[in-house]
C-alpha cells in the first residue's frame, strides 16, 4: 500500500470499527455485570471494563494487521488510549453541562486510576498474540475479582461462567481480528 490516502482511509476504517467495537463491547459487559452482581460499583465497572476491553482489542488488532504494519502502528496506540479518551469525553460533558472547570481537577486521579488497571491488562495480555477463549477464561477471571464486591459466595470464575462474559468479549476480538486480516478495499 503506497497510496497514502488509502493508508489513511484504512487507518480510519479500522480506527472507526474497533471504536465502537470497545464501546458496545464495553458496554455489553458492564450492563451483564452490574445486572448480575448485586452491590457491583458502576464506576469500577465501568473504568476495568473498559480497560480490559481496549488491552484485548488492541491485541487482536495487532495480529490482524500483521500484513499492515503502518496501520497497526497508527491504530494500536489509539486504541490503548480509549479509556483516557473515553474519561475525557465524558468529564468535558460534565463541565459543559454544568459550567464547572474545577472537574479537571478531580479527573487527574481518575487518571492514576485508569492508568494502573492499563497496565494491569496489558501485563495479563502480551503483545502479537491473540487472546483465545481459553486466555479469556483465565485472565477474565482477575477481571471478574477485581469489579465484584467482597464477601459474595460464588468464586469469580463461577460468576463468570454464569454471566456467560466471555463469549461477549470474544466475539468482539474475532470480529476485530476479521476486519483487521481483511485488508484494504476487501
């Protein structure tokens, strides 16, 4: 692919479809998870989902585009950057709704926040690999622990399989990796 304006296209193609993949996806997990865990906090929900969500999608993106190395360059890096973009989407709202800057302020440490719970995935989930179904099930069950409250009486693997969580997450990560291997003007 020389043609730099097919390069951009496809980096848009593929930066628009993982978007909202991790938004839907993202989505779809919290409202499982806060439907079928009583006393379940919307916010830590909310921020580790979307983490986890961004880490493994960014993993199937990049082998998809293995034969699209400058795509993957350009969109890997927005993708792990969707949990601070979503934040500040959602912050800029709350001070144009309410006309108060002092909520810049208090985002600074929900930035440490989502920050750490990157990390945390990204070590969960190495680089150029794929996470299978098997991946999920285990690396999903730290996820599952770390957004339920203390003192429920089923194990975090238990309450996972119940939900019926990761065939949600990895349909998404097949889709994404569908669309990523599909090359440009496919």
């Amino acid at each position: 692919m020389s043609d730099h304006s097919t390069i951009g296209e496809r980096i848009a193609q593929v930066s628009c479809f993982t978007s909202l993949g991790v938004l839907n996806t993202t989505q779809q997990l919290a409202q499982a998870c806060l439907a079928g865990i009583e006393g379940a906090d919307p916010e830590i929900v909310a921020e580790e989902t979307l983490c986890l969500v961004a880490q493994t999608t960014a993993r199937a993106a990049e082998v998809g585009l293995r034969e699209e190395p400058d795509v993957a360059a350009a969109v890997i890096p927005s993708i792990l950057q969707l949990p601070f973009s979503y934040h500040d989407y959602l912050i800029g709202g709350a001070i144009v709704a309410q006309e108060d800057t002092s909520l810049v302020e208090a985002s600074r440490e929900s930035y440490g926040r989502l920050l750490k719970k990157s990390e945390f995935y990204a070590a969960q989930f190495p680089p150029n690999q794929f996470p299978g179904e098997r991946a999920l099930e285990e690396k999903m069950e730290f996820w599952m622990g770390r957004i339920s409250p203390p003192g429920l009486p089923e194990m975090p693997g238990a309450r996972m399989r119940r939900l019926e969580l990761v065939p949600i997450l990895l349909t998404h990560l097949k889709l994404v990796l569908a669309f990523g291997r599909k090359g440009p003007g496919a």
